[in-house]
C-alpha cells in the first residue's frame, strides 16, 4: 500500500521528466534514425526511414574529419587556456586583498555580454588593423581564431572556479602556510584538490563552447583552416549533402562519451551527481 502510494505521490514529478527529456532527445533521435536511411541522395531526408543502411556513414569526405579535427585541437587548447587564466584570475579575485573584487568579477564577465557575432566582427576589424604592425593577418589561423576563443569562454572558467572558492574556507589554506607550506605547495596539495571539480567544468564549459563555436569562427576561418560547425554551416548553405547527418551523430556520440569521462575520470560527478550517489 505505501509503496502504492509513494509511486502515485511521484507520478507527476515522473510524467513531467519523462516529456521534457523527449522533447530534448526527438531531434536527434530524428537525426539518428534520418542517417541510415538507404534512400538516394536529395535535398530532403526520410522520417521514419524506408531502408536501413550504414552507406551513408562510409561517403562522409574527409574535409569533414579534417575539419573535426581542427575543431577538437582548438577546442583543447582554448579549454586549457581558457582555464588556466580564469583560475588564476578566480584565485585573484576571491583570495586577493583588493577592494575592487566586484569590478573585476565584473570586468570578467563582459565577454559575456557582447553577442558572439559581435566578438567575430570585433576581432575581424581587430586583424586587418594590427596586420601591418606584425607582419602578417591572423584571420584564417589557428592562434588568430584561438585568441577569440580564449576570449569568449574565459568567463565560464572565471565563474565555475569562483563559485568553488567562495565556498571554500581560508582557514584550510592558512593552516597550511602557518605550518611552513609554500604558496604553490598549500595551492597544489590543498586548493587544488578542494576546486578541482569548478576548474574541471569550467573547462568542460569551454571546450564545449568553443567546439560548437560558429557566429565567430565562421568570421575568421580561412581556407586552409575551418572548423566542423562552419563546414557543416557553409554546406547547409551552399552544396547540401546527405552526410551532414551521420558526422552529426558522430559529433553527437563524440561529445557524449568525452562527458561521460571527464565525469567518471575527473571527480565531476560532484558536480554532476550520478544516480548511484545519495
């Protein structure tokens, strides 16, 4: 009888979950199903599919996995800088003796309030201007196109880690340097360990960014350097292909697992509790 009860107590709660995470998962599951449909090649795709077939998935051109490619080194290391400053930065901030702590978290957080489009043209003016100066134009580079990504996701890390340390006590932290710790050996063997869930998702929330980065890459990639979402983009506009759908599940698949281990493998799951944990 009880368990009767608390199973009818929940059902709403359940129904409510159970609809929003299908209307979350519909479109790619459209997409899924979509993508190995046997079907001939048009500017239209089957739903449901007429035939089952994986040619699809072996047409993909390589320019896409080049592209894929490009997308994942720069998305690795804007994560890893991004990172690196916004926790130094976040350090600064919540451990500083400064007076203007609320003007630098706000300084921080204005790549936030500047539309993405904006930054691209922002940076794309910015290039043609200093080109003269150092002797070459930085649109279409790799450092050209990360400087703008460093840029745009270095509040997410600034936030992420900022948010640990404000929940963080000092005392843990002077503990350590009262009992002869070195500021690096107290941030590494005490600190760290204590934030590492915020630097982790704050790098997670970068490389995401970045990786899906359109409105401003699709400004300052060249042709010689694109990234998958403006070559999915560029193909959508101009040369419609059927493989676009199968290196979009790709992609999707790709991103999932890469959550999946930087939760099992990098302590996320504290921020991202799973079912297992009460």
């Amino acid at each position: 009888m009880r368990a009767s009860w608390h199973f009818f107590r929940h059902a709403p709660f359940w129904s409510v979950a159970l609809l929003t995470y299908a209307f979350l998962l519909a479109p790619f599951l459209v997409l899924a199903a979509a993508s190995v449909d046997g079907g001939e090649a048009s500017v239209f795709f089957s739903f449901p599919p007429k035939s089952f077939s994986l040619k699809w998935y072996f047409e993909i051109p390589p320019k896409y996995f080049h592209a894929l490619w490009t997308s994942f080194t720069l998305a690795a290391a804007t994560a890893v800088l991004s990172t690196l400053i916004g926790t130094t930065a976040a350090l600064g901030i919540m451990r500083g003796w400064g007076r203007h702590k609320e003007a630098l978290q706000t300084f921080f957080r204005l790549p936030l309030q500047v539309p993405f489009v904006v930054t691209g043209v922002v940076f794309l003016q910015f290039y043609y201007q200093i080109a003269p100066w150092i002797g070459f134009n930085p649109i279409g580079s790799f450092g050209g196109l990360l400087a703008a990504h460093v840029f745009m996701c270095t509040p997410y890390a600034v936030g992420t880690v900022s948010a640990m340390l404000a929940n963080l006590s000092a005392s843990y932290e002077e503990a350590a340097e009262s009992c002869g710790a070195t500021r690096w050996s107290t941030f590494w063997r005490v600190t760290f360990p204590l934030i590492r869930t915020g630097i982790f998702a704050g790098m997670l929330y970068a490389f995401i960014i970045s990786f899906g980065d359109v409105p401003i890459a699709v400004f300052l990639a060249g042709s010689g350097f694109t990234t998958l979402p403006v070559e999915i983009f560029h193909t959508l506009l101009f040369d419609y292909s059927r493989t676009i759908l199968p290196i979009s599940v790709l992609v999707v698949i790709f991103c999932l697992f890469l959550i999946l281990g930087l939760q099992k493998f990098a302590g996320l799951d504290m921020a991202m509790p799973s079912a297992g944990r009460t």
